[in-house]
C-alpha cells in the first residue's frame, strides 16, 4: 500500500498535431523578441519533405511493393495528405 501512496501518476500531454503550432507560435515570439525572424513554416515544411523523401527512400531499400508500403503507413496512422506525398516520391525513384 505505501508503494502506491507515493507512486506518482504522469499528465498526459497532448498530441503532437496539437503541441506543433503552439511550439512554432512560441518560437516566432522568441525570435521576434531577439530581433531575428524566420519563416517557421517554411522550415517546418521543408522538414516534412525530407522525411517523406526518408520514407520513400527506406521503403525502396527493402524492396516494398505499393500495397506494402500502404500497410505499412496504415499501421503507423500517417495523415493522408502525407501516405500520399510519400507514395508521389516511391512513384518517382
């Protein structure tokens, strides 16, 4: 029982779709304040194409067909918009 008592349960934090625009909001206040500015979406884009080239990249590595590939993205609950952008890149190598 004291075991218990002391065990400290953590807060669930929301997702990271909910936690991305408020970390890109306060990093363009901090800029801001530090008289420096940066296009902050542009960068966070730039990043999600990037990965999704990763992503076609590895999936052409292991030699995946396009229905494995769909499974696989299916199993990790990416967006549509982003199963879409990879499989355009997959297309194209």
């Amino acid at each position: 029982m004291q075991l218990l008592e002391k065990t400290v349960v953590p807060i669930i934090q929301p997702s990271a779709a909910t936690n991305t625009p408020n970390i890109i909001r306060k990093i363009s206040e901090i800029l801001n304040r530090a008289g420096k500015s940066a296009d902050m979406l542009a960068v966070d884009r730039e990043i999600t194409n990037i990965e999704t080239e990763i992503d076609a990249e590895v999936f052409a590595l292991y030699g995946l067909t396009e229905s494995e590939i769909n499974a696989v993205m299916n199993s990790l609950a990416l967006r549509l918009s982003q199963q879409q952008k990879i499989l355009e890149h997959f297309r194209h190598l």
